[in-house]
C-alpha cells in the first residue's frame, strides 16, 4: 500500500482506504470478542452497562485522536456509538447463555 503522502492518483487512495477499512473491521471484530468474553465473565445482567467504564472508553479514544491530529468530534461521535452498539451486542450475548 502506497502511503497518502506518496499517492499520485485517485486509484492509490482508493486502494490505500479500501485496505485501512478491512484492518479496521478485522479490528473491530476482534473487540467484539472482547464483548463476548465479557458476556461469558459477568455474572450479572445489571454488570453489561457501566457508564463510568464508557465514559473513560470515549475519553481514552479521544486523547489518542487529540495525539494522532484526528478531528476529536468525529472520534467522540464514532466511539459513542461504537459503545452503544457493543452495549447492546453484550447484553444480547448475555441474555443467549
């Protein structure tokens, strides 16, 4: 993969972000199991939500972007929903056990 810098036509950026967004959903499915294994180790239901944990999970993703030059807002809002829908995820694989 040619880096942004070194792209020279609208074929390499494509190719470059095509190639990002399977690592970014190889990585996201792996978090998921993270989710699962949390599932599996809470023994109880009222366990799945912890906003203090989300609220650091947000602020940890948004320090890293702050590092990283990434717009914060944008991280803030993925993570957001991100947490939300792994919230959901884990109480529905709490629920099947």
């Amino acid at each position: 993969m040619v880096e942004p810098e070194d792209c020279r036509s609208m074929a390499e950026v494509r190719h470059g972000v095509d190639s990002l967004d399977e690592q970014i959903v190889a990585l996201l499915a792996r978090r998921m199991r993270f989710m699962d294994a949390a599932a599996r180790i809470k023994q109880h239901r009222g366990e799945v939500r912890d906003e203090a944990r989300k609220a650091a999970v947000i602020a940890n993703a948004v320090a890293t972007a702050r590092r990283a030059g990434v717009p914060e807002e944008l991280i803030r809002d993925l993570y957001e929903m991100l947490v939300e829908r792994s919230i959901a995820y884990e109480y529905a694989r709490f629920d099947a056990r």
